[in-house]
C-alpha cells in the first residue's frame, strides 16, 4: 500500500540511529523538525500512548498504527497521485513533492 510505504520511509528519516525504533529523543527532535515543540514530559506521554509492547520506543508497526489512526480520526483520506490524476485534480510537480513557482507579480 502506498501509504504504509511513505510511513516507513518517514519512520527511516526519524530513526537518526538506524537502529530500527523511535526513542522520545528522536521523536521530540523529529517534531521539532516539523516546527512542533513539545516537552520532554509531553515527548514521553505521547510515546507511552503510541508504545504498544511497553519498550519505551516506537518500532515501524506502531508508528504506522498511530499515523492511520491519527488520519482516521481527523478523517483524512490518502490518495494517491494516479488517483488524483484520474480525477482531473492538479498535482503540483506530477505529485513528486515539487512546488509551483511563486505567482509573479
């Protein structure tokens, strides 16, 4: 599935130690990254609700269990970009992640 694929290509980018789990270090810095500031007591409390067997780190099952989870909840559907393409909606870059330049004024 597409999703589950982009979910481990983030949980690899997060994983700063290679070591195959997200310790609380890795995820405050990881949001951090994304401009999210959180404590490190608000870093542990997030990580004991996302750490299903208790090891205190977050392995690729749970984080893409968490992620779905998070999407479902704030009822975000993923499409892909062929699906977006099929619909006739724009995809900026051919949905590589690229940007349209800045409108000129």
């Amino acid at each position: 599935e597409v999703l589950d694929v982009k979910l481990e290509e983030i949980f690899e980018e997060m994983d700063a130690d290679g070591e195959g789990t997200i310790c609380v270090d890795e995820m405050q810095a990881a949001l951090e990254a994304m401009g999210v500031s959180v404590s490190k007591e608000e870093a542990h409390k997030m990580m004991a609700e996302v750490d299903e067997d208790g090891n205190g780190e977050m392995d690729v099952d749970e984080w893409k269990a968490f992620c779905k989870t998070l999407l479902q909840s704030l009822k975000i559907r993923v499409v892909s970009s062929a699906e977006l393409t099929r619909r006739g909606s724009v995809v900026p870059g051919g949905g590589r992640g690229a940007r349209p330049p800045p409108p000129s004024l």
